[in-house]
C-alpha cells in the first residue's frame, strides 16, 4: 500500500511517495539548519527546491502600461521588441476602436491585437476608467457600479482578443478599498495599485489586490534629455539597492510614452505623465544589462503573478528514486487554465550523473549537472500539474548515420555534402565520404534538426525537364516532394510557367543560375533519439532535374 509522509517547509509543502522499503527519505533537521544557518548539508536523492524567482534570477521585474494608448503601441512595442521584453498592457474597454478615427489617443483592437500575438499580457483597467471607490458594489449589469465595470469590460476585451484570458486588472487612479477589492477577486488573479516601487517576493490573501507599483514624476523643465537623467539616475539605484539587493518584484507604470522632442516642444500639453521613448529605451537597457546577469527577472505582471503563486502552493509526490531513474509529480492545486506557467527548480541526483534526459509530457531536454560541493543537482523547468517530471542518467550515448544518394533508380551516392545537425545547445557539423556515408557519434537523447548543403558541379537539365514543370503546372502529371522542390527554381513556394521558362532558359545557357541553391535535399528533418541509434538517408537532386536524369 502506497503510504505519503507530508513535510511543510517555509510554506511549501513536500509529499514524499513510499513504495515498501524503496523510498527517498528527506531529513527535515539538515533542511531546515541549511537554510536558518545558510550551510550546506546532504540532501536526499529525488530533493525539488523551487527557486525564489524564474531561472534563479535574484530579484523580479515588470513594465506595465495603462490606458490603451497609441503611443504604447507606436513606442513602447518597439522598445520592448528591441530587448526582447514582454510588458503588461492594462486598456480601457470603451476607448479603443476596430479602425481610425481613434479616440482621442487611445489605440485601436487590431493593435492590442498584435500586442498579445507578440507574447505580452493584456489586462483590465475597467470599462470607463471612473474612481471605483466612489461607486456602489451593484452586478454585473448595472452601468455606474463597481461590478459591472470590472465584468464587462473583462468580457469586451476577450471577445476583442481571441484566446486571451484576462488575469490582471490596475485600478482607475490605483484607488481601491475592501469593497472594489472584494469584487475583483471574483474575476482576476491579482490587482495593481499604486504606492511603492517593489513588493515582496511572497504575497498572499487579498494583499494580491493591492500590488503595489510606481510611476516617474520628472521634474520641470524638461528642454534637453539631460533635464531627466537625475530622474534616470535616482530610479536605477533604488532598483540597485533596494529591489535586486533585497530580491523584491518591482512594477514599473507609465502612461504616455513619446519621443522627447514632443515633450520639449510642449506640441500636446494634454499628456499624462509622459515618459519619453529614449527615456524608456535607456532603462530597458539597463534592466537588459541586469538580467543578462542574472539580477533582474523581466516579465508581464500576469506571469509574476502565476510564478509566486505556484511556486506558493508547490508540492510534489516522489514516484521513483534509484541511481538510474528519477520520477515525481509536481502539484500545486491550482487552476491548471490559468496557472500553467514554468517554475524553475533544482533536484537533487546522484554525484555520477553528469548528463541528465528530462522529460514532461511532449517535453524532452537535456541538462548538464552542477554541484554545490556536497550535492548535485539539474536545474529544470516544470509545469505544476503537467504530469510527471521523468529524470535519467544519460550516460548512453549514441549515433545518427546514413547515405546520401541521387534521387534517382541507381541512387548513386554523392560526397563531399556538408551535414549539420542542431539541437538546443549545439551544433555539429560532418561531411558525406566517397560513398555518401555520413556519421555523427556520442550523441545524448534528445531532439535534433538535420540539414544538408552541397555545391557539387550542376547538371542534368534540359528541355524535358521544362515540360515537366509546364505539365505539372497544368495538372497534367504529378511530383513527388523532392521534385516539387527542385522544380521551383525561382523560389516562389510553387511550381508555375515561370518555372519552366527559367529551366529551359538554364539550359539553353541564357541565364547561369537559379534564385536558388544548385542541389536539393530532403531536409531539413527532425531527428528524435531516444535509446537507440538512428539511421536517416539524405536523398538529392540538381535543381531543375525533375526527370532525375543526373549522373554525377
């Protein structure tokens, strides 16, 4: 009978699965000394720690933007793009329209569309932005009340925007008190307010409706860029000192985002607290600067959100532990439509593993060990509830072969074709011998992309070849997918008359090349090893040689 002993540490609780006398046994004194006395000790094989922050980062970052501007999406996007940075959009219902005339400045839905497309959050900022505090509690169909600006334009935003749904909500104003925040507990995850430029790294209960958040007041005037550098400046070491020293989450909040000279100039007085665009790029690129380091987590308020809140609520129940194999199941208990992003945790394995096979559900990967000097450790991303993580020691290694052959009957094999195959952290490289025989060896389990490239003499092309791709073009006979290939010579996705025309221009030596390279092959493929080796021949053609005529 399968028995469970449950231990809580620092509010994360760990279920240990017991399997008659095969079973991991954590010692929850060495647990709790190594982190009340930050020493090391010796932690059983099968150990899930789950990091404070995603990929270990030491403190948490998030750009947030209110209104559903114009100026977001002209501005902003670029910025974020050019970094690499996902940013929470909070819009307002009512404002935004399918097509121009805009509203005043707000931007229209194909925009936020795009927005959320690209990977960032989109969230509520109510439907007529009014002071909800100043409002009755009312239902969800009564205009002029707190529940209905917060449902509806929850539902008018994920109708506008297909497949989104909305988990964070910024108060109009950041006002709130306990009867908004009762009432957006209903419908969000969490709620932004304003107040303070960092929280804690551990939130709870209603506290998740009054996340705090800060926005930049520049002081006047504000002629040059120099006059917002101490703005600049002040922000940054507060970040430096105060959030990445104490490893805390910073919401970073602004509104109209343009560039300077229209600040400067005065050209719209009706801007609302502007941040100017090379203002934002310098601080994008400082918060680059620390990420790459391994300081600052950067992304959408939503996901900060899901991470601390999984990461809150994680458990997990240990299947198998052995020196070849380890299995558990991560829980958190939560609802898996919304909280499905990836925590990042360390698991305790053997000291002779090096080389590690992860898996979890469709997800394969490999990872490298590391060692604190008493214990090692992999460490991977899991989804809480996505079914069982799968550990194991990848000491076999193995090879991927094959031929690399003319498509055609005698299938003469072709040297000298460079291969390269690509998996997530490398890639490798070989080349067809005399007898087209390739080979790649010591390769770990995983997922591999195989390419081929060749620049042997071209060849075999005349005018049947031309009536083959006109026939083709006219339904007249059939290709099969190499020849499809090798018969699109211009390169457009098709074969057509172009087509034809272009082949027998070649070979009546009216034109020296094609917009394409002069040999085909059938890759790019993908590769899976598992516990085995594979063979995978590579068959080839000139381009243009839909009669597979070439003898080379």
């Amino acid at each position: 009978m399968k028995k469970f002993i449950l231990l809580k540490i620092f509010g994360t609780m760990i279920v240990l699965s017991i399997c008659g006398n095969n079973f991991a046994q954590t010692n929850h004194s060495n647990i709790q000394n190594a982190f009340s006395n930050n020493k090391k000790s010796i932690s059983s094989v099968g150990n899930v720690s789950v990091k404070t922050w995603a990929d270990d980062k030491k403190s948490a970052f998030s750009f947030t933007f209110d209104d559903g501007l114009q100026s977001q999406y002209d501005n902003v996007r670029p910025v974020m793009n050019k970094y690499n940075f996902h940013a929470t959009y909070f819009v307002i219902s009512s404002v935004l329209v399918d097509s121009p005339p805009l509203i005043w400045r707000y931007g229209t839905w194909p925009e936020f569309q795009e927005l959320y497309a690209e990977g960032n959050e989109i969230g509520d900022h109510t439907v007529t932005h009014p002071d909800l505090t100043s409002l009755k509690v009312g239902d969800e169909n009564t205009p002029g009340t707190i529940t209905y600006e917060l449902y509806q334009s929850k539902v008018k935003i994920e109708q506008k925007i297909p497949n989104l749904k909305i988990t964070s909500l910024a108060y109009p104003y950041c006002n709130n008190n306990d009867s908004v925040r009762n009432v957006a507990k209903l419908y969000y995850a969490s709620a932004r307010s304003c107040g303070t430029y960092s929280d804690s790294s551990t939130i709870s209960g209603m506290n998740w409706f009054r996340v705090g958040s800060g926005d930049i007041k520049f002081d006047q005037p504000r002629n040059t860029l120099s006059d917002d550098q101490d703005e600049f400046n002040n922000y940054t070491q507060t970040l430096q000192n105060n959030t990445i020293a104490k490893g805390l989450w910073t919401v970073f909040l602004a509104h109209e985002v343009v560039p300077f000279s229209e600040i400067s100039s005065g050209a719209d007085s009706s801007l609302y607290y502007p941040v100017s665009k090379e203002w934002l790029d310098q601080l994008a690129e400082w918060i680059k600067q620390k990420s790459d380091s391994n300081l600052v987590w950067v992304e959408t308020f939503g996901n900060v959100t899901r991470y601390i809140k999984e990461r809150e609520n994680f458990s997990y129940n240990l299947i198998v532990s052995t020196n070849s194999e380890i299995q558990f199941d991560p829980i958190d208990g939560l609802d898996d439509s919304i909280y499905n992003y990836p925590l990042t945790v360390d698991v305790t394995v053997p000291s002779d593993w090096t080389n590690v096979q992860v898996t979890q559900g469709e997800n394969t990967s490999q990872v490298i060990t590391f060692s604190d000097g008493i214990n090692t450790y992999v460490r991977i991303h899991v989804i809480p509830d996505g079914g069982t993580v799968e550990l194991n020691n990848s000491l076999n290694l193995f090879q991927l072969s094959g031929k690399v052959v003319y498509e055609n009957s005698a299938m003469l094999p072709i040297e000298n074709v460079e291969l390269k195959l690509i998996s997530s952290t490398d890639t490798l490289t070989t080349t067809s011998d005399t007898n087209g025989n390739y080979v790649f060896e010591n390769l770990s389990p995983g997922t591999y992309t195989l390419t081929a490239f060749g620049n042997g003499k071209w060849g075999g092309v005349n005018s049947t070849d031309a009536l083959m791709a006109a026939r083709y073009f006219s339904h007249l006979t059939s290709l099969d997918s190499l020849q499809l290939k090798a018969g699109d010579v211009n390169n457009s996705g098709q074969i057509n008359a172009t087509d034809a025309l272009l082949i027998a221009r070649r070979f009546t030596h009216l034109i020296n090349s094609f917009n394409k390279s002069d040999w085909i092959f059938s890759t790019p493929v993908i590769i899976s090893i598992t516990n085995s080796n594979v063979v995978e021949d590579i068959e080839t053609l000139t381009t243009g040689d839909l009669n597979k005529s070439y003898k080379p």
